[in-house]
C-alpha cells in the first residue's frame, strides 16, 4: 500500500528539541491554549490553537518545494501507550490528506501503524473542533496492513486508519506539518 515514503530531508534534531523545551513542558500542560489532550498520556499541540509563530528552521525546504503550511501539529504519545486508531483533522475541520513528519524525540521507540479501512469512526470534538475521527475499536482489535519506525522524516497518508505505537519508558514526540492546496500524488512528485 501507498502509505508513507521516508525523505532525506537534513534537520536539525537538537534545534528541534531546544525549540520543543522553550514553548512547552514534557508532558505539555493541558492549560496551554495550543495544548489538547487526545488521550491518557497522548496529547496534539496544534499551531492553529496559538499566537505563536515558531520557525522550525525548514522554510527554505517547503519554499524549495512549493509547500505552504497550513497547520503544524506536535503528536506526543507517552510511556507505553497505543493511541485509538485515527483519521487526522484540521481544526478547520477537514480530514488531511497526508502530512511530514519529523521525528524530535524518541521516534524508534514505537511504531506508526495503519490498518484496514473497515473499521469505523466516530467524530471527536474539543471546545467546538473536530480534532480527529477515531475508531471505536482498539488498535489490538482492527487488522494492521502496513506499520513503519518513525527513525527519518516521511510523508505519510493521514487520511487512512492509522495510530502510533509506544512500547518504552520514554515519550515519543512528532512534529507534522499539513499544507495548503497539495495532493499527495503532488507530494509524492515534489519530494521523491
């Protein structure tokens, strides 16, 4: 299946982190106005919920590729915890099509893992936001059909079943950038 291609995208790790640990606590605070508690020890901190205006230091990488940010995204799944299965949403309210994920702490600790399109999903709502379809059913309940080690940046399908993995004692923390008006089909021709 067509669900994630790895880059080679050079990035500053350790810039990433210093950026993380100036903006925000590990775990976040749930009384940050950016800050959404997905689930026990998960939580979104969402670029569309803040003032704040971060440079991650990769501009001139979507400039290069004609990429304009639409929402940035930080996925943090804590010490042992499987996420609910999961269609990614904008707080605009649309599901994303795909997005690049850049891995700032921890991501070999888990997998990211996509499953079968037969499993259903309900809408969940935070303060009038749809923040993401999630599956009625654990991940242990539905049928994996691909999974990949978040160990490089990647753009991966976010419209299709998928949750992440986090099997140590560590947290395991994402960055996501979605972006405006590009399929994944232009995606994939603009970054492979």
């Amino acid at each position: 299946m067509d669900l994630y291609h790895k880059l080679s995208l050079n990035y500053n790790c350790d810039k990433l982190k210093a950026i993380y640990f100036n903006n925000w606590s590990m775990p976040p605070s749930v009384l940050e106005e950016d800050v959404l508690e997905v689930g026990t020890k998960q939580y979104l901190i969402v670029s569309l919920l803040s003032n704040k205006n971060i440079d991650w230091g990769l501009g001139e990488f979507f400039t290069k590729h004609n990429l304009i940010i639409k929402e940035t995204v930080i996925y943090i799944s804590g010490p042992h915890t499987i996420g609910r299965p999961h269609l990614d949403v904008c707080k605009i309210n649309t599901v994303n099509e795909w997005a690049l994920n850049v891995p700032i702490f921890n991501g070999t600790s888990g997998r990211t893992v996509w499953y079968d399109s037969s499993t259903k999903v309900n809408k969940k709502v935070v303060d009038g936001n749809i923040v993401g379809l999630l599956s009625e059913d654990k991940a242990t309940d539905c049928k994996e059909v691909a999974d990949m080690i978040m160990d490089s940046p990647c753009i991966m399908r976010t419209n299709h079943l998928h949750t992440v993995e986090n099997y140590t004692d560590n947290w395991r923390v994402n960055l996501s950038f979605r972006f405006k008006s590009t399929s994944w089909n232009q995606a994939k021709e603009r970054l492979l």
